[in-house]
C-alpha cells in the first residue's frame, strides 16, 4: 500500500526520488507514533491511538478505536499497537475519510450512498 503511494509512474516501483520520499513519510509517522508510546514499549494501547487519532482530528468513539486495536494488534490478547499497524491504521483512515468526504457535500457528517457506491468507495480507498 504505501508504496504504491509513491509509485508516480504506476509500474510497481519506486525511483529514488519516490524512495526518499516514502522514508520522509515513515520517519514523520515514526515521531507521532513515539510522541504517543509514552512508556517507550513500542507499542501504543487503545488510550494512547485515541489520542493521537484526536490530535489528527479523528474524534472516534471507544467502540471503534477498540473495533481498531483488535482488528489491528500483532498479539490480540496485549490490545497494543506497533508502528506499522499504526501507520496502516492512519492512512486507511485519512483515505477512508477522503473518500467520504466527496460524498458528503455540504460536510455534516452524513452521506447517501448506493451499494454499489459504497463498494465502489471502499475498495479503491483501500487498495
């Protein structure tokens, strides 16, 4: 996913510019993500992905940053994050949000979608 990112040419590859790109945006979310592993684990609990989901302006319910962690947790019993599930978890949101947001015209946080527009919306943000 995240090379695809930084593929321009769309041909599975990245030039060195795309490289030195992808490194700049993984070395961003690497200092949000330790800005929020306050006990230096390396991992983040459910509180601390609440936070840092808050501060990007992601005000999530406890249901679905829960919903979250155990759909993206290495170990589901520990309920904690790592930088990579991290940054998957916040690029599939930001383009999930994007996504919806060019349905939801006049922004009050509904939008109505046919099946196939739902379908339509969710996988091309997802790959």
């Amino acid at each position: 996913m995240l090379l695809n990112m930084f593929d321009q040419g769309k041909i599975g590859k990245i030039d060195l510019i795309g490289f030195s790109g992808l490194w700049r945006f993984l070395q961003q979310w690497r200092t949000m993500f330790q800005q929020f592993d306050r006990d230096r684990s390396g991992t983040i609990n459910p509180q601390e992905l609440q936070q840092a989901l808050s501060q990007m302006g992601y005000n999530l319910s406890p249901q679905l940053i829960q919903f979250l962690t155990s759909r993206y947790a290495q170990k589901p019993a520990r309920s904690t994050i790592q930088l990579d599930s991290f940054i998957q978890i916040c690029t599939q949101l930001q383009r999930t949000a994007e996504a919806f947001k060019e349905k939801d015209a006049n922004r009050s946080g509904n939008a109505r979608l046919s099946y196939e527009d739902f379908l339509i919306l969710a996988v091309s943000h997802m790959l």
